[in-house]
C-alpha cells in the first residue's frame, strides 16, 4: 500500500469512526432489540452517506478501503457493516455479469442489494428453484436469511435451474415484483440491526434478463464476488474482536479479585493473551485478503480459521467479564454473538476448509 | 454408509441403561435407586416434549420483549407434575429422591431448554444451602414452602444470593473471600439484623417467595462473619431492583436484590454459629455437579438439533447427514455428551458418598426415607422428631465429623465435573452451529439459542477458570496428598 492509499484508508477510518461513535452508539439499544423495536430514523441514510456501499471489489485498493470503513463500523455494531457488505457483494454480481445498469434506481435504502450472506457461494441447495417459461423465468419457493431484503430494492440469489438440480442461476429479483414476497425481519444471533427476512417466491414470473448468467457462470461469478470480499467480511470480525478486547482489558484493570487486579491474575492474562493473538490473526488476515498476493488454498484456509479464532476470542471476552460479560451492558454479550454471526460469513468454515484442500491438490501440491 | 432415517426414528431416545451404564450396573446392587432415577427421567421426558419444547422459544421472545415475564404456566405445570418436591424428604412433603435423581432429571429438562430448567431446578442451590448450616428448622421451612405450595397448584419459589456487584469469584471461594470487597453487612441489632447492601445476578430474584441471603456481620472479616438469613420478599427495607437482560437462559430472571435497613429477626438466622467454609464447599461440591448436567445437556440439545438438521437438509445437492464431515461433527458430538454426562455421573456419585448429598438423602435420614411409609413419615410424631434440637445437633456433628479428604473429594468432582460438562457443552453449540449453516442462525430454529444458553454455564457457580484452580486445589493436592498419606 503506498502513502496516498494510507492516507486514504485513515480517511475512511476516522469517517467511519466518527459515525459509529455519534450515530451507532446513540441507537445502541435500537440495534440490539431491532427487530422488536425500529431502527432510529437516519440511521440508514447515515451509513449510506459515508458512501462505503459505493465502494467495489474489483480494485484491491477499494476492497481496503471497505475493509477498513466496516472493521471501524463493527466495534461498535457489525450489523451495518453486514447490510454494506451484502450490497457490495451483490453489486460485484451484477458488475461481472455486465447488468449494473439493472440495479434498482431508487433513492435511499431502496437503492440497497440483498443478499443470504450466510449461504455458501453458488449453492443455495435449499434456495428457490427456477424454470424457463417463454421469454420469462418463473421461480418458486424459499431464499433463506436474506440479509437487508426489508430494506432492499432487489436481491441477487442463486436459484436451482428446475431442469438441472445441481446447476446455480444467478438471479437479480426485484423484491416488489408480484409473486415475490419478503417476510417478517428475523431475530437473528448477531448482527442484529441489519433488516434480514426471508424472500418468498410464489410462481414469480420475471423477465428472462433477471438471469443474471448461465448455469456454468453463475457459480463462478458468485464464488469470485465471494472472493474478493473475504476480506472486508473479515475486517467485521476483527472490529468486533478488537471491541470485545478492549472491553475485556478495561475490565481487567478496573475489578479486583482475592485483593489484586484481575489483570496481575496469570489465567487472566492467558485469556487476554489469547485474544491479542485472535485479534492479531483476525486484522492481519482481513488486510492481506483485501489483496491478491495468497494462492487460493491459503486465502480459503486463513479465511476460515481467522472467523473460527475471532468467534473463540469473544467468547473469552464475555468469560472474563464473569456475569457481567453475560448482560447486555458491557456490550461483550452483542461481541460474542456478531462474531459467531461473522463466522458464517460467506458460508460454513468447514466448507472453506474443504475448499482449501481442494484448492490446495488443485494448486499442485506435493507434485 | 448412508443415513436411514426410519432407522433411526425407531431408537432415537436412549434408554436408561444406555445414558447411565454405570447407574445401570449399580442399580442391580441398589435397585431401588436405579428405579427411582428411572422414573425421574421418564418424567422428566415426558415434561420436556410437553411443555418445555413447546413454549421455549415464545417464553424467550416474551422475555426480550418484556425482561420482567415470568413463564407461569411452565411454574405451573411443573408444580403439578412435582418437580419442586423432589429431593424434598419425604417428612416436609417431598418425594424423598435423592440430589443425584434430581439432576438426571435437569439434564433432561436442560436438554429441552437451559432457561427453564434453571427457573425450574435453582431452588435445589437454596436448599442445599440451607441444608449445609445443618439447621433443621430452616431445612424444614423453605422445604415447605415448595411442597406445601407445590400442592396448592404453585410454589412458593426459593433464590439465593450470594453474587455481590464487586464480588462474584471471591464469594464462591473461601480464600478469596478473605480479600474480597463486599458491599453487603447484616449488623446486629435489638432482636435481630439490618442488611444492607446489593446482590446481584440473582437466578429467580425477582419471583421467588423467600431468599437464601448470604450476608457478613463484619464485611472486613467475612470468613468468621458470614451468616445464612432467610429472608422474605415483604421483609420492610427489601425489595428487587432491575431484573437484568442476559445474552441468554432468558426464561429464567436474574435480578438485582436492594437491602436497605432490611430488618430480619433473629429467627431468620439460619445456625447460630457463622457459615464455616466447610458449609460453602459443601454446597458447591453439589451444586457445581449439578451445572455439570447442564453442561451435558447444552450438550446433547445442540446434538439433538443438529442431527434432526443433518437428516433433513441438503448441502451440494447431497444430504448433510451423508457426509462424512457431518457424519464425524456428530461422531464428536454423541462422545461429548457421553463424556460430559460419564463425568457429572462421578461427581454426584462422589457427593453420594463423601459430599452434602450423603447427610441430606444417606445415612439414617435417607434409610428412613427409603422403609417408612409416607403416612408415617408425614406425620406430627416423626415430624417432632427430626425437627428437633437433637436432630440439628447432630446433622452440625455430622458435618463437623465429615473428614476434609471427603469434602475435598466431592469438591474436586463436582468442579471437574462443571468445567469439564460446561465446556464440552459449549464445544458441541459450536459443532452444531456448524452442521446448521444459515438455520442455526435465525432465533426460530432454535439451534442459536442453546449457544447462548450454555454461554452462561461457563461463568455461574464459579467461573470454569476458578473451578479449574479448584480441581488443582482440592483434587490434585489436597485429596490425593492426604489419601495416599493413609487418612481414610
């Protein structure tokens, strides 16, 4: 990364901060208890006007810059992050499949892409079927967990074609065409604060361009989009490991146990150790998959295992706050759950890690 | 090999013998007691699928919604179907059953839901306390306020606090307490005390009848000082303050319990002499075994989901259960919770022979409770009888008898049993969460809930980094240094 790119990359730091500090802290309770309760009023034209969901992930210099805007966005929420990631990823869909200019054109959130974050990339086994009728595609049946779909113009999801199961379509869906339909915001474990509903598609009929590409690029555009965002999917578990950290080495210096500070305790500073070490792998590994220099097999492999160590560091989070980890006041509690969340971020870590192997024999190992 | 869910369906639950080989063998020994923990669990079961399964996630939403609900109708049911008389003796109204019956039972119950299990089984941490001041008299008022209103159709609900707002380890340990910084002081005063100060994190606070209250009379020697007192939720100068909002086993309210000039009488002493430490030990060395359970139970409920998600639910085309990955995940899963409940087995056996459980359901008073009629151990006569000065002066001689190896033993089991239980709970959350992918996620799978659930199992009873120390203290050197040194 050269100066200018640096300089860049503070910008976006201190922006991100500022608005997490005067927006995200204030409508901390809303977040937590959304759905059961609305999100406040400019919170998303807020997010929207730091202008991180413009940012793409074809240039490694933007994917910084994102990478940046959501680690500083989820130390105080990682849910606002989620919906900017979904929307980024769903829009590095369209940008490769040549269909950005089918983006939804309405203003505000209704601009916004959904997208089943959580989904492995190019599956969606359980997701909606599609067939060819004429001109038109018709879908049915259920896409899952689809993040930001209550707030959402569209959504890019990947339907099964009717006449061949195992073959993915990509698909942009308009979320008021008829037939389609968006449920109730979910109670989801983490990132709660990004409106995520199911999408119910009821013999949707949308025009055949709505496929967004044939059965052999659908996979292939999806897993590349997923690619180029691991990590900026990563920097939102390192801002949410960086929070619990923090929080955890207050608490330590503040309490006292059997006379001393619990920080002069050796289990305590294990705990602590342990999560320096997570946080270090989390925020290095969120950097170096912004860029492009690992093989595959190793970008696969450090993805998965820095999401796995980032949702054990906040776990000891909550353990060293004793029982106030576990109330909602200390905010370690909403860490230990957007970690969790994270980690099935762009899908299963075993599946990532099955994928790292393959990626690995494929790459020529050991010959 | 492929998955056959017909198969499977057909011998989804385990028998008793299958859960509690051990038990099982030692039931031919003592039939009786294999018969009893039979029933529990078949009991325990039954409550599960009918009530327990069915109302866990609404009793959560309501609860977030509104931190103060209280789950009356499952309080209720489980009043009906007499789980809060069970290791009641028989004399105060209960059914006699043994703490380890108890606990059988909570690992089903915890299996169905953490959160009303605990609402259902903390009062056992109340009752154990009050047992281990060998105080007769209380032993026998806060058991009938359970069964006497178990019978009416609702119980009179028990907590107790010890938990203070700058004090959480050091009140669970005897060593750490001498340094701890309390804010809680009972001060003497004509025909009685006034407590003041705060407890905090109090499992069933906010709605239980009478509070085990563990207070010093000089907060700056708490070791010497501290008493149990029984106090009522009319007492003048009590109330409950904020009901917390916890990251989960939300069905059961923990709150903040305020004492301002709280005057209780004499009579709500419990003992006359201060809580010794052994009194304390003795406690946890039950209850930590109990939590143990829980951990196996956290463990099989995210096992249990899983594998019902793996049997119906494709990845690549391909049944989850069909994978070998899955097919290992839940390998580890099953031998989690073998390992967690192998280990909870140990300690409640342990505490049958060397801990509290053996002055409460052994010896004499359990002999009694197993050959006399219920009718005879109901009625005034025997009632007299064991509630006397005599009877409490010999349960403080038992307890003052029982030689340190013995408390040690039981202690050292019941910490291994929490850690290891607690954690090889939260292990199998992780693993299912796994399986799951995005339906573990959402609240209404109710696969999320059980990580949060078991989160708190980790932290309560001692954190697990206390009981470890404690494994080493009790276990590792004490015990062993003093078995092999001949003392027993």
């Amino acid at each position: 990364m050269n100066q200018q790119q640096r300089s860049e990359v503070t910008i976006v730091r201190q922006t991100a901060a500022r608005f997490a500090r005067d927006v995200l802290v204030p409508a901390r309770h809303a977040l937590l208890h959304h759905p059961d309760e609305a999100l406040p009023a400019g919170l998303l034209d807020g997010l929207l006007g730091l202008g991180l969901h413009e940012l793409g992930l074809e240039e490694e210099g933007e994917r910084a810059l994102l990478g940046a805007g959501l680690e500083e966005l989820s130390r105080v929420a990682a849910a606002p992050a989620s919906l900017v990631l979904a929307h980024v990823i769903a829009r590095e869909c369209l940008r490769q499949t040549g269909a950005l200019e089918r983006a939804p054109a309405a203003e505000g959130a209704g601009a916004l892409l959904a997208l089943p974050l959580y989904a492995e990339p190019g599956l969606g086994d359980e997701g909606p079927s599609l067939r060819q009728d004429g001109a038109a595609i018709v879908l049915d049946g259920i896409a899952e967990l689809v993040v930001g779909a209550p707030l959402a113009g569209a959504a890019v999801l990947v339907a099964r074609d009717a006449g061949d199961r195992e073959r993915p379509a990509l698909v942009l869906a308009p979320l008021d065409a008829p037939g389609v339909s968006v449920g109730p915001a979910l109670l989801t474990l983490g990132m709660r604060g990004a409106p995520t509903a199911d999408v119910r598609f009821s013999k949707a009929r949308l025009p055949a361009t709505a496929r967004l590409a044939g059965a052999t690029e659908s996979g292939v555009v999806a897993r590349d989009a997923a690619r180029r965002a691991r990590g900026p999917a990563l920097a939102i578990a390192a801002g949410v490991v960086e929070a619990s950290l923090r929080t955890a080495t207050e608490y330590a210096r503040e309490r006292y146990q059997g006379g001393k500070q619990i920080v002069d305790h050796q289990e305590v500073r294990a705990l602590l150790a342990g999560m320096v070490e997570d946080l270090a792998l989390c925020a290095e590994a969120a950097e170096l998959l912004c860029g492009d220099a690992l093989a595959e097999s190793r970008a696969l492999a450090l993805f998965a295992r820095a999401k796995r160590r980032a949702a054990h560091a906040t776990c000891d989070g909550v353990q060293l706050l004793g029982g106030n980890g576990y109330m909602e006041d200390y905010d370690q509690e909403r860490c230990l759950r957007d970690a969790k969340q994270a980690q099935a971020l762009l899908g299963r870590t075993d599946l990532a890690a099955q994928a790292a192997t393959e990626a690995w024999l494929a790459e020529g190992a050991g010959s | 090999m492929k998955f056959d869910p017909d198969a499977f369906a057909a011998g989804a639950e385990q028998s008793f013998a299958q859960m509690y080989p051990v038990l099982a063998a030692l039931g031919q020994h003592r039939p009786r007691m294999l018969a009893d923990y039979e029933r529990v669990l078949a009991d325990a079961r039954r409550f599960r699928r009918e009530h327990l399964e069915p109302s866990a996630l609404r009793v959560e939403l309501e609860v977030r919604r509104n931190p103060e609900y209280v789950a009356e109708d499952i309080i209720c049911a489980a009043s009906t179907a007499g789980f809060f008389g069970t290791m009641i003796p028989k004399t105060f109204g209960g059914a006699g059953l043994s703490f380890g019956a108890m606990i059988v039972g909570l690992e089903e119950l915890g299996a169905g839901c953490l959160g009303l299990s605990n609402l259902l089984g903390v009062h056992g941490l109340a009752i154990a306390t009050v047992s281990a001041t060998g105080d007769i008299e209380g032993m026998e008022k806060v058991c009938r306020l359970l069964t006497e209103g178990e019978r009416r159709g609702r119980p009179n609900l028990l907590s107790t606090a010890i938990t203070e707002p700058t004090a959480g380890t050091d009140v669970e340990d005897v060593d750490l307490l001498r340094k701890a910084r309390l804010v809680c002081e009972a001060t003497p005063v004509r025909g009685g005390y006034k407590l003041n100060g705060r407890k905090v994190f109090i499992s069933n606070g906010s709605i239980a009848h009478t509070h085990v209250v563990i207070m010093p009379t000089d907060k700056k020697n708490p070791v010497e000082t501290t008493f149990a007192f029984l106090v009522e939720s009319t007492a003048p100068g009590f109330r409950v303050g904020r009901v917390e909002r916890k990251l989960g086993q939300k069905a059961c309210p923990a709150a903040e319990l305020v004492f301002e000039d709280c005057f209780v009488p004499e009579t709500a002493r419990l003992n006359s002499k201060a809580l010794p430490g052994r009194a304390i030990e003795l406690v946890l060395g039950a209850t930590r075994g109990g939590v143990g359970a829980w951990g196996a139970a956290a463990a099989r409920g995210a096992y249990e989901r899983a594998l019902l998600h793996a049997r119906t639910h494709k990845v690549s085309g391909r049944w989850l259960i069909d994978e070998q990955w899955v097919q290992i995940k839940l390998a580890n899963m099953w031998k989690n919770v073998a390992l967690a409940r192998a280990l909870y087995v140990e300690a409640m056996l342990s505490n049958e022979l060397f801990g509290l459980s053996q002055l409460v359901s052994g010896g004499a008073m359990g002999a009694l409770q197993q050959r006399l009629p219920r009718a005879v151990l109901e009625s005034q006569a025997l009632r007299k009888l064991v509630v006397s000065r005599r009877t409490r002066e010999a349960l403080q001689g038992q307890i003052a008898a029982m030689e340190e190896w013995e408390v040690d033993t039981a202690s050292a089991w019941g910490s291994a049993s929490k850690v290891a239980g607690t954690d090889l709970g939260m292990e199998n959350c992780h693993l299912a969460l796994e399986i799951c992918g995005t339906a573990g996620l959402r609240h209404d799978r109710g696969i999320e809930k059980i990580y949060r659930d078991a989160k708190l199992l980790q932290i309560y009873e001692g954190t697990n980094q206390l009981n470890r120390l404690e494994v080493f203290h009790r276990g590792v050197l004490r015990a062993t240094a003093r078995r092999s040194g001949g003392a027993a």
